[in-house]
C-alpha cells in the first residue's frame, strides 16, 4: 500500500513537470495574458461609459461583463484540459515508455492515478490563474465582486475534472487523435445541447429542453457552466432569466451529484481499460 502510495505521489509530480514544459502548457498561458489585457481594456471602458447610467443599470452591465469574461475562460480551461493530456496514455502506449514506469514497479493504477492528480493540479493552476485574473480586473477596474465566486468556481473547476477525467479514459483505449477528437466532439455535443436547452426553455419547447438534458447527463460540463452563472448572478438578475452566458433556468444541485459520479465513472474505466490492455 506504502509503495502505491509512494508510486502515485512520484507520478502526480513528474507528470506536473513534464506538464510544465510543454509549449502547449506555455501557449495556453500566453493567450491567457492577452485574453486577460484584453478584457481589463474592454471592462475598463466599458465601466467609464456606464458611469452616468443608474447603479442598478451598472451593475448589471458589470455583471454580464464578468460572465463574459469568466465564459470565455470556462472554454480555454476545456481546451486546454484535453489538448495536454490526450497523449498522456496513449503517447506512453504507443512509445513504449510505459514500460518504464511498469518496471519501477509501478501498478497500472497507480500509473492512471498519479497522471490524473499531475494534470489535476495543473488544471486548478490555470483555472485559478484565468479565473482569478477575471475577478481581479473587475475588483480594480471597476470595484465588482460578483456573488458565490468560491462557489462559481468551484463548479467551474468540477467541470474541467470531468474533461480532464474522460480525456485520460479515453487515453487508456484510443490513440492520442482519437482521444482529442472523441472528448472534443462530447464537449461540442454538451456545448449545443445547452443552448438548446435554453431555446428550449424560453420557447416553451420539451423536446429541445429534453435534448438538452440528455446532453448535459452525457457530459454536464455546459450545465455546470449554467450553475456556476446563476451562482455568480445577483438574485434580480437571476429572476430576470435568460441571457447569452445563463440559463433561463438554474440546474438542480443534483448536478454536481452527477458529475462528480462522472469523473469517478471515468476514473475507473481508465483503471479498468489500462488493466486489460495487451501492452
């Protein structure tokens, strides 16, 4: 137990480092700090022209603006989180280079395990990065805070567990391609299925409701995108309902539930696919 304990503590690290100095990781942050200059020149003069118009006026156009940026962020986390460990497991397959780590000796678990907490730690440092550059800019440029940010992020973060999880899955069975295309199209799949949801709602229609929903069961990172706006949105505004970065209605808390239940699903089946697989 101690050495696969020892085992997945030396993976977690070196896949952090290995991580680090990847120029996929480098590019990531790079746009990053545009996206990040960027947005604080857009909020910045977006506070100045609202200066005249009503606090409750401001504050609602601050608040979409946050949401924008924070949106924009949600979906670099989602890229960023397939595009570094596609070829975590299947590169290592495909190279050889797991037999290395199987001679340590390292149990495949353990191997699956100690990758997943690397690319985990990596994620909270660009979520926390991203996001935290958001909220800075809207604290110094403009003095908004927006509600629930622990909260908000918190969802945000569960969700970019949940592509992280399925990616590394999809590593233990498919070549490092098929794995970035297939996590890739479950995104795009959950991403369509949220908007549809929301014309589903605002139209009174079931069956582009429903085919949301279903979505969201498949893959519940745009659902946990919706939680985290109607978190982050002021009680007015989230009465109000529909908008280009909410829903017109908040998903159930059972919704972190689900995802949750997902990433250990997938977790598993990467443990499981790893096990089996001929090498």
């Amino acid at each position: 137990m101690k050495d696969d304990l020892r085992a997945v503590a030396a993976l977690a690290i070196l896949t952090f480092h290995e991580a680090r100095r990847r120029k996929v990781l480098w590019l990531a942050f790079v746009l990053g700090l545009l996206f990040l200059a960027l947005f604080a020149w857009g909020f910045r003069s977006a506070v100045v022209k609202s200066g005249d118009a009503p606090p409750v006026i401001q504050r609602a156009q601050l608040n979409l603006l946050t949401l924008a940026g924070l949106y924009v962020v949600n979906f670099l986390v989602a890229v960023t989180t397939v595009a570094l460990p596609a070829d975590t497991l299947a590169g290592d397959i495909a190279s050889g280079a797991i037999h290395t780590l199987l001679t340590k000796p390292a149990r495949r678990a353990a191997i699956v395990i100690g990758k997943w907490l690397g690319f985990l730690a990596l994620l909270t440092l660009y979520l926390g990065f991203m996001a935290g550059g958001v909220l800075l800019t809207t604290w110094l440029a403009g003095g908004y805070a927006p509600p629930n940010a622990p909260a908000a992020l918190a969802a945000m973060w569960l969700g970019g567990a949940v592509i992280l999880t399925m990616t590394i899955a999809g590593g233990a069975r498919l070549s490092a391609l098929a794995n970035g295309v297939a996590v890739f199209g479950l995104y795009g799949i959950a991403f369509i299925g949220g908007w549809m949801e929301r014309i589903g709602a605002a139209l009174d229609n079931a069956t582009a409701r429903n085919l949301g929903v279903a979505s969201s069961l498949l893959m519940p990172t745009e659902a946990l995108w919706q939680y985290a706006a109607a978190l982050l949105q002021p009680p007015l505004l989230r009465q109000v309902g529909f908008g280009p970065f909410s829903s017109a209605s908040t998903p159930s808390p059972l919704m972190i539930g689900w995802a949750i239940g997902c990433v250990a699903v997938n977790l598993a089946l990467a443990i499981w696919w790893l096990e089996r697989r001929d090498l």
